[in-house]
C-alpha cells in the first residue's frame, strides 16, 4: 500500500456512512449558510473545550484576522510571534498594519518561552501569538503570567494543536486554544480535525469578545443591516459542519491513533545518533500533527530525497525562518539571534503521520531511514 503524509481517503471510508447520510441530510434541507449543523457543531466543540464560546469561520488564517479586529489592535501596533511558524500567523498582522515582531523557538519543543517574549517586550506591544506548534502547547503558564504583568493580549493560534491538553502547575488542565484570551483554529483537510474544504473557529472564555467577534466575523453587524464595526465575511459552511460534527465524536480516537503512530516511531528510531525524535513536553499532551525530527550534520535534504525515491513522502516545515521571507522584510523586526529558528529550518523533517498510518509502513519507513545511515 502506499504510504501517504496524510490519508483523508482511508479516514473517509472508515465514516462514509455517516458522512454521506449527513450531507444528503443537508443538502435536501437546502440550508446551506448557517444550516442547524453548524449551530450543531458550534455547540459541540464549546462542550468538548470545555465551556468556552466558539464562533466558527472560514478558515484558520480568517480566524486570526478577526481575533485581531474584534480585539482591537491599531496600526502599530506590535504583536510579538515566533519565527518559526506558517506564514498565516505573521501574514495577519502585517495585513491588519500591525507589526509583527519576531523571536526565536525553543529548539526542543519548536515553540516560543516567556524568554524568548520578554526580550522583545517594549512600549508598543500589545499582544503576543503563541503557536502550538506541530502539536503541543506552548508552555503557557509563563507566557499568560507575562502578559498579565505587561498587560498584553495573549492570541493562541491552535490550528496544529486541537485537542492538546495543558497542564499548570496547580493541576488545572485546560484545552489548546482555551488559555489566552482568544483562541484560533483551523480545519483545513489535513489538520487533526479537518473538514472537506476551508473552515476555521475562534475561541473565547469573554463573552463580550465573544459578541464582537462574532460581529467583526459578519460585516461588523450588530443585528440585521445595523453595523456596527468594519468587519468582514467569514463562515463556516453548513456542509462543512456536518462534517466537523461528526469528525469531532472521533477527535480523540484520532489523537490516540497518531500518539500510538508517534510512540512506534519512537521506538524504531531509536539509537540512531544523527537523527532525534521528538522531545514531549512536560506539561502538555500531544496530538502529533506533525512529527518532526531532527537531522544532525546537514544531512536533513540528502535523507528527504533518499526516501522520497523509495515512495516515502516527507515534508519540511518549515526552511525558511519568516524574518526571512521577502513579504516580511519590510514590516516586521526581530528580536534576538533568532538562531534555533535558523538552525531548525535546515534540519527539521516530518515523516508521514496521520490516524491511518500502519506498524507495517512505519518499520518500513524507519528502515528505510535507518539504511540512509548505513544501520
Ligand atoms: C494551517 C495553519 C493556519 C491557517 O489555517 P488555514 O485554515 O489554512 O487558513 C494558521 N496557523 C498555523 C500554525 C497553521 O498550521
């Protein structure tokens, strides 16, 4: 069988039936914006993050944007990401003239630390963006304490980390997307909980930011033709949400099946001294959107087209730092070294992961890996 990055089909025939009653179901009611089902789904992932309000979207990117509008920021304004993300992320703040000020990565968890923030902390900050990354949590119990001190928004972009779970040192657990003030999401296909096309939501425990956001998503209206804040269009359509509704009963099965993928790999990587694994977090779970290791020597690119000409896809996100893109060279600074960031691009792969992948093409896989390093 050939082994895939992400295998929608083979997680589509496993919940055709339902999918397709689903839609048929949706289809000849004809409701086709803002249908029962996504009221539904709205409802049902409120419930599985346990309480907060969730306003659903076009898609991830859209969800940031309006996260940003319906909070506020100026032009100017400096909103504090990693460097080390998808461009969506900083692409937003440059779009709203706001500007995004970049720092470096944890190179063991790929995700931004209260120290890297505090450094590029001035006057004009306003928020900061932390990205779960490949993932898992960001170590937020610090970031949110940093915040709070400096009076800073805190946006999580949780498009790579829905279902994570993060622990604080009070025992408290809470949902990726659920601890700062606003939370974003995606569900595009490949995402763990991907619909069949575009859609992303927002996540909020305010429930005044709730209602502007909500606003700000549909053209800034407060009810019918009344508007009240310049805002845009973005939904997330009923057929897509009779999708979510159903995928989101299996989210956790999904998540459990890719942990069990990441833990074989794990094991059959072992002992290989160029190559490392995955480090897990202490204080949160995760959900493997992607796993990504680490390949010592500059060896990352030889190793890619090694396994690529034996039919196993990889992929490498992400070989460019964004303070490095040409979009960004204009608008956005960076602060610090950004020297992990750096050293990540040109050494981070990620091996095909997704809630079909088998033992069979894993050993094949590892052993595949393991013959580039002459093992
Ligand atoms: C996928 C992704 C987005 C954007 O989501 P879309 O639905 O494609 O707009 C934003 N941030 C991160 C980290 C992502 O992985």
């Amino acid at each position: 069988m050939k082994i895939q990055m992400v295998d929608l089909k083979g997680q589509y025939e496993k919940i055709q039936l339902e999918i397709d009653a689903a839609l048929l179901k949706a289809i000849r009611n004809a409701s086709f914006i803002n249908g029962p089902e996504v009221a539904s789904f709205t409802q049902n992932l409120a419930s599985y993050l346990g309480g907060a309000h969730v306003i659903p979207c076009a898609n991830g990117t859209d969800a940031l944007q309006v996260a940003m509008m319906a909070l506020g920021l100026e032009p100017g304004d400096e909103v504090i990401v990693p460097s080390f993300t998808y461009v969506a992320t900083a692409e937003v703040i440059g779009l709203l003239k706001l500007t995004p000020v970049m720092v470096d990565v944890d190179p063991l968890h790929f995700n931004i630390t209260k120290t890297n923030i505090e450094e590029a902390i001035g006057p004009k900050t306003k928020a900061i963006v932390p990205v779960h990354l490949f993932g898992q949590c960001a170590d937020m119990e610090p970031i949110l304490e940093l915040a709070r001190e400096n009076g800073l928004y805190v946006i999580e972009d949780t498009a790579q980390a829905i279902g994570a779970v993060y622990t604080f040192s009070d025992g408290t657990q809470k949902q990726a997307g659920t601890m700062g003030h606003v939370g974003c999401t995606s569900f595009f296909p490949s995402k763990n909980l991907g619909c069949y096309g575009d859609g992303g939501a927002i996540y909020t425990n305010d429930p005044i930011l709730a209602d502007r956001i909500r606003m700000v998503a549909n053209h800034g209206q407060e009810k019918k033709y009344v508007h009240k804040y310049i805002g845009v269009n973005s939904r997330l359509d009923t057929l897509q949400a009779a999708i979510l509704d159903i995928k989101l009963k299996y989210l956790d099965q999904y998540s459990s099946a890719r942990r069990a993928a990441a833990d074989r790999y794990d094991r059959f990587l072992a002992g290989i001294d160029e190559l490392k694994t995955p480090v897990r977090a202490r204080n949160s779970t995760h959900v493997f959107h992607q796993y990504t290791v680490l390949i010592a020597n500059n060896k990352r690119d030889a190793l890619k087209q090694y396994l690529e000409a034996l039919g196993i896809p990889v992929m490498v996100y992400y070989p460019v730092p964004l303070n490095e893109q040409e979009a960004f060279k204009t608008i956005g600074s960076i602060v610090g070294s950004l020297h992990e960031t750096k050293r990540l691009c040109s050494s981070v792969l990620s091996l095909p992961m997704h809630t079909e992948l088998t033992e069979e093409q894993q050993v094949f896989i590892a052993d595949s890996v393991k013959s580039f390093f002459k093992l």
